[in-house]
C-alpha cells in the first residue's frame, strides 16, 4: 500500500505540472492573437499592441488574460 502511495505522488504531480502548462500555452496563445488582431486593425507593430495591452492591464487593473480574453472574444465572436 505504501509503495502505490508513493508512486501515485509524482504522478499526481505531473498531472497538475502539465495541466498548468497546457493552461499558461493556451493563456500564451491567446496573448499573442490578441497583439496580432490589434496590430492588424490598427496597422502598428505587433510590439505597439504589446504596449497598448500591458497599459490596458494597468488601467484596468486586471490580468492581461482578462484584456486579451475580451479582445479576441469581441473581434472573433467566440467565447473562451
């Protein structure tokens, strides 16, 4: 019985380490549609969407995940 105890540790480990990867690579992704719908629209570099997200953040006050979910939700029409 210890034995499986101890070997259902690290497994359960490794689950949650790669649930968290999967979530921070989709949160990653998502970031990086919203600088290109906004570099698109507004015909910036990609670096100037960038900056108007990380301002956005700022007056918010929320995460950037928040900002990005809402402009790829409003330009697409998808919900995340």
């Amino acid at each position: 019985m210890a034995g499986t105890l101890e070997l259902q540790r690290p497994v359960e480990e490794s689950r949650s380490q790669t649930e968290n990867l999967e979530k921070n690579l989709a949160e990653r992704v998502l970031i990086e549609q919203a600088k290109r719908l906004l570099a698109a629209q507004h015909g910036v570099p990609v670096e100037v969407a960038m900056a108007w997200l990380r301002q956005q953040v700022r007056d918010e006050q929320c995460t950037v995940v928040e900002v990005v979910r809402g402009i790829v939700e409003a330009r697409t029409g998808t919900r995340g």
